[in-house]
C-alpha cells in the first residue's frame, strides 16, 4: 500500500521504517527543516536534554552512540534520529506543511496526493500552549515559547522571566541564568522533581525506570505481583515511593529553599514527572536563579520605558524577555470537521484504541500519541502494530468494545493524573503496560527470563529487537483490503 506519515520526529521514522519493512510505499511530511520532531533545530531550546537515559531513550535496533553522555543533549539527539533515518532510507518532505489530510472513498488525500493509509504522527509537543496575558499587545518586551527560544545569547544582559515549573522550564532557566542580568522563575504549582543521582549515587532508571517502578503506581486493571503491592504490601510500596521523595528534600536542601511541593512523592503521576535539571536547585541556592512560587503573571506592562510584569501575589518584576515553557496543545489542524468530530469525547480527549485506532476512521492511525517513559519503544511497537493491522492480523473487539475499553482507560487516567493526560495522549507511569497489551494483541512477547530481569533492572528497549522481524514474517505479503468482521463478543 501506499502510506503518508505526518511527522518525522520518533513515532514518524518508527512508523516509515516499520511499514516500509512491510512492504509498504512510505511518504513522510515534516514542515521542519530536518528530522527529529521535538529535537529539531527549528525548536530545540538551550539546556534541552532527554528526560530518560540514552539507553532507555534508544530505539531496539539502533542504539545511540557509545561515546554519548548518559542524558544527551538535543543536537545529539536530532544527530541520532538523522542517522536512523539514513540507515534505514527513510526519506521525509522536509520544509512541508500539510495543510488538508481527508478521506476520499476508501482513501485519504494529503494536500490531493492519494494514499491508501494515513498515520498522523505530529506529535503530542507540536503546538506550544502561550498564555495570553494583559497588557501585551502594548508590551515592549519579547514573550515567546520555549520552543520559540534557540539562542541563550538573546537573554544576555537581559531581565529574563521562565514561566513554568515542568522540565523544559528548569532546562532552559540554567544556561539563562549564566548570562541574564536577572533570572526569575514564575511557577503556578510546584513539582516534585526526580534526582538523576539519587543520594549522589543511584542512578533513577534502578527506581523509576524497572517494571517494578511501573507497578509502583496503580494500574486500571492489576496483575501479579500488583496485586500484592496495592492489596497487602500497600504501605511498603508507598514507603518505596516516598522514600524517593524524601531523598529530594534533602539533596535538594528543598526546605532551605522553600521549593517543597505540596503533596507526597507518588503524587507525581499526577503533574509533570520532571527530572532534575543539572544546576537548577544550585542556582537558587546561590540567588542566580529565584522562583516566585503559586503565583501567575497577572499582566505585562511598560514602566518609565521599561518592560515588567505584575504577579498575582503583587510582585513586580523587570521582564525584558518573558519564555513560557507552559505545556503544549494536542492539535491535528489539517484533519476535516467531520472527521475530528470522531476523534474526540465531549471534553476534547481523544479516543484512540491502543492510543492508535481511531474509531470511525477507517484507514486512519496515530502513533507518538502514547507520551511515556519510552517514547521511542512505544513509538516503535506501535508501528508494529499498525503494520499488522493494514494486513488484517489483529483481531480487534467489536466497535462498540473498543469504544468502552477506551472511556475505561481515559475514566481511569483522570483519576490517576487528576485529568492530567493531555487529553487522553499521556500515558505515563504506565509505559510497559502499554507495550504489553499492544503485542497482546500481536502474540508477541520477549523471552520470559528477560522480561522478569526488567523488574529490577531498567527496561532494556534492545530486548524487543527481535519482534518487528517476528511479526513482519507472520504477515500476508499483500496487505488485506477487504474489511474485516469484528471479533464476535463473548
């Protein structure tokens, strides 16, 4: 078949390299310069590095270069995406927006080229959420994005406001500080924040990154020894989780700081789970960088010729630059009404089987739609499953039963995150569920003795090379066009 991806970050290139190992004609758009999605140069902001360790962050075929630190940085990260997609002759249409993707008959038209598939792969990062503040229409200084932010040169010798408490704030508020007249931080709530190092020696992948740290935190349906953790050994595994949290507050010298967060440790599924950012809680330790905590900025205005902000608890700032590092919006622009109307539940979340399949758009999938710890796992067991679905090898339920498992799991994540999901799209802590019930789903799994060693070690993604090859053997060397009948109920 004939497949059109928009996207050429992670999920894009796992999809085009999949489904083009499938057999398939793959067409990938990207209006970025280059490949990489998040890791482009055209967004990558300065202190930008991975969340998680290269090797959790590596595709299982392709790991990142040996010689990369442990939390590369973005320009290393882009570097590796690029190589990926020249290992494996991935093409994209750089500088190449997509304006209209609709369906026509059994089809989909990309800006009028047909294609038989469609998988949007724009990413859940795509379109920066700005505030919208009083007072700036007349405003003398710069507001901008985080993602808007590529020089730290533009905020030397300037008054720089970071709005935002997540990662990304706490990343691009380091550099700045180092040359900035002054540094503020503006944060709304604050976050609990994970040590690379934990005590200065454990690195957090032995905590937080092991299935045992998954089953750490509640799932919508329990499963082996989850039972015991959220039944009998509920006040171990609270313990275990907390403890981290106290390790925080103490390394971090957070009460000395006044930057303890209101809540406990396993409260963090419920924000942003942010890493530490290396130099952060140092430079407010040493007055380069001072946080102005449960506040928002209340409007921006000029004074004798010099830009400010005023906060809610009556603060007054200088604000030559103003980088709001505020989330991002989960938008797919160029799909029709009709169709988006499918899409989404009465608040706007999205209604993917899997964090997949859409329902009622046939020939329609999603992938990078399941935000995680693995990203590029997730991303790349997806597009398997995506591969095995063009060829009529998934035995799906019914409509309506995919239809009910998905409210289910959006029903349950409201809970878990405290609506926290970005509309359906998030999916941490719950990384290697997701992974598990999606080769459910495929019969395939990895070697039992390693999956076991993934409860104490970090999930090692190179274990699942071996199921994109398994897979693809057990598929039809035709792709199934007529439709299927739905797995009867019961």
């Amino acid at each position: 078949m004939r497949v059109a991806v928009i996207g050429a970050g992670v999920a894009g290139l796992a999809t085009a390299k999949v489904l083009m190992q499938a057999g398939h004609e793959v067409v990938v758009y990207d209006k970025a310069p280059d490949v990489g999605g998040v890791w482009s140069r055209s967004r990558r902001y300065p202190g930008v590095t991975t969340q998680s360790p290269k090797a959790q962050y590596s595709l299982s075929d392709f790991p990142m270069p040996a010689d990369y630190p442990e939390w590369p940085d973005g320009a290393q990260v882009q570097a590796y995406f690029a190589a990926y997609a020249e290992k494996f002759g991935i093409r994209a249409r750089l500088n190449t927006e997509v304006g209209k993707a609709e369906p026509c008959g059994e089809r989909w038209l990309v800006d009028g080229e047909a294609y038989d598939r469609l998988v949007v792969a724009n990413g859940v990062f795509c379109e920066p959420a700005v505030p919208e503040f009083e007072g700036q229409a007349e405003f003398s200084g710069r507001v901008c994005a985080a993602t808007e932010f590529h020089d730290v040169e533009e905020a030397r010798g300037k008054h720089v406001l970071v709005v935002g408490y997540g990662k990304s704030a706490c990343d691009v508020t380091v550099p700045v500080s180092k040359v900035a007249a002054s540094t503020d931080i503006v944060a709304r709530q604050l976050l609990w924040k994970v040590p690379r190092l934990i005590a200065g020696r454990v690195n957090f992948k032995m905590l937080l990154l092991t299935r045992m740290g998954e089953a750490l935190f509640r799932y919508v349906r329990l499963r082996g020894f989850e039972r015991f953790l959220h039944g009998p050994g509920n006040g171990l595994r609270r313990r275990m989780l907390n403890s981290v949290g106290t390790v925080s507050l103490r390394q971090f010298g957070l009460p000395r700081l006044n930057l303890v967060p209101s809540g406990h440790m396993e409260d963090i599924v419920k924000g942003a789970i942010g890493l530490a950012t290396e130099g952060f809680f140092e430079g407010v330790a040493d007055g380069t960088i001072t946080v102005h905590r449960d506040t928002v900025i209340t409007r921006l205005f000029d004074r004798d010729g010099a830009p400010m902000a005023e906060l809610a608890n009556a603060t007054v700032l200088p604000a030559d630059l103003v980088v709001c590092a505020t989330g991002f919006r989960q938008g797919v622009p160029f799909l029709p009404d009709d169709v988006r109307h499918r899409l989404f539940d009465e608040r706007g979340n999205f209604l993917l089987y899997r964090q997949i399949r859409p329902l009622g758009a046939p020939g329609l999938y999603f992938n990078g739609y399941n935000s995680s710890f693995f990203s590029p796992l997730n991303a790349e067991m997806a597009a398997v499953w995506i591969a095995a679905d063009i060829a009529g090898a998934v035995d799906l339920p019914t409509e309506d039963q995919m239809r009910q498992a998905v409210r289910e799991q959006l029903a349950f994540m409201d809970v878990a995150t405290d609506t926290h999901h970005c509309r359906g799209t998030k999916i941490i802590p719950f990384s290697m569920h997701n992974v598990d019930e999606v080769l459910g789903d495929l019969d395939a799994t990895i070697s039992p003795l390693v999956r076991a060693s993934h409860w104490l070690n970090p999930v090692d993604p190179a274990a699942y090379a071996g199921v994109t090859p398994k897979v693809l053997s057990r598929l039809p060397r035709k792709a199934v066009t007529p439709p299927r009948r739905h797995a009867e109920t019961g």
